[in-house]
C-alpha cells in the first residue's frame, strides 16, 4: 500500500466511514464504533435554584420622617437562593436571609440606633428572612408570591408581587437570573413601634436579586 494510499484511509477513518476498500482488495475497518469507546456524553442542563449573588443584589428600604419625606436606606448582606418557574409554578422557591446588623443609612449615629432594640434588636435577631410559601403565575413575567417575612422575632404572611427581570449565560459560564419585588409593610406587625408618628409605620421595600448556577 502506498502512503497515498494510507493517506486518503486516514481521511475516510476519521469521517466516520464504515468501511475502505484499497487496490488489492484488502479491506480496513475505519468505523469508529469499533474502538469500544462511547461518545461523551453532554452535561445536563441545571434545572435547580440559583445561589444569591450579594454584590450584585439589593434590599431597600424608606420610611417617611416627619410626614414630609421619604428617607431612604439599605442592607448591604444578604443571602439564599431563588427560582421562578414559569411552566410549573410550584417548583419556584424564594428563600433570602438578610444581615441585620448590615443595615446602612449613610449616618453611623442612625444606623447604631437601628441596630438596637428600639428598631431592630441584632443582637437578638440578626436576620431578616423571607421564605415562600405559595406561587401563583400572573403574567409573562410575573408571579404572585406568598410568603413567611420574620424580622425581629415575629413572622406575618404576606403576599406580593414578583417579577423575573431576566435569565440568562453568566460571564463565568453556568447561568444567571434575577427578580424584583417591591412591597410595603407596616413596622408595628413587627414590634417597631418607636416613635410612630415622627416616622412612619409604614416602610417600603425594594427587593432586587440575582443570583448564578452551574
């Protein structure tokens, strides 16, 4: 045989031909079967939830000071998982845990006071938590969402409003998603009745996550 020949058998080996007929009448085998080696097999799609990304994240809140304006703060720790899922509802899940202590409203005299047991008592409770409880699909994107909100010792059901704000491949591979909801809530369900009146009993909450699987 010649190394043309061998050559163009190379060619047609590796394009996955069953079989070579060369001058002579020998015939090669050229499947690639017949190595006994199975094709790899592709990694299957991640279906569970995602893991809150918490530099990408954001919990937000205001609360009106002397009934003339909205003063705004914010938690800079939060973690959890989430998923919303639009063809089965009953598989999404929202289950954050936020730091109390991480509570931030550009003025450390404030924030000390926060943390104390006029308002959030971190010592005692250091988290805020929300886990639902109940899914319900409302439009393309949105969900209506019950769920178990605990924040200094006491636990109410609440339900609001959820939107999936997109999903997508992440820059590190794997995927991302986020969410968004905005709510309000009054403080005294909670055991925050100081000074009600100079502030007001009713807080608003900006929660906006993203989070990242494999």
């Amino acid at each position: 045989m010649t190394l043309r020949s061998f050559g163009v058998v190379g060619v047609l080996a590796l394009a996955g031909l069953t079989s070579v007929s060369l001058m002579g009448g020998w015939t090669a085998s050229a499947n690639l079967a017949s190595t006994g080696q199975a094709p790899a097999a592709s990694a299957p799609a991640a279906t569970g939830p995602f893991t809150v990304d918490g530099v990408h994240s954001s919990v937000i809140f205001r609360i009106k000071h002397l009934n003339v304006a909205w003063n705004y703060g914010r938690f800079n720790k939060m973690s959890g998982t989430f998923l919303l899922d639009g063809k089965d509802p009953a598989k999404s899940v929202i289950d954050i845990t936020v730091d109390a202590s991480s509570i931030d409203t550009a003025n450390a005299d404030r924030d000390k006071h926060l943390r104390a047991g006029d308002f959030f008592s971190v010592q005692e409770y250091p988290t805020l938590t929300f886990k639902s409880t109940a899914f319900k699909k409302t439009g393309d994107t949105t969900f209506e969402v019950t769920g178990d909100l605990t924040m200094k010792g006491k636990t109410k059901s609440v339900t609001i409003t959820v939107e999936n704000t997109g999903q997508g491949p992440g820059r590190r591979g794997g995927e991302v998603a986020g969410l968004e909801t905005r709510f309000n809530i009054k403080r005294t369900d909670f055991g925050m009745d100081y000074m009600v009146g100079g502030l007001s009993d009713e807080v608003g909450l900006i929660i906006a996550l993203e989070g990242g699987r494999k």
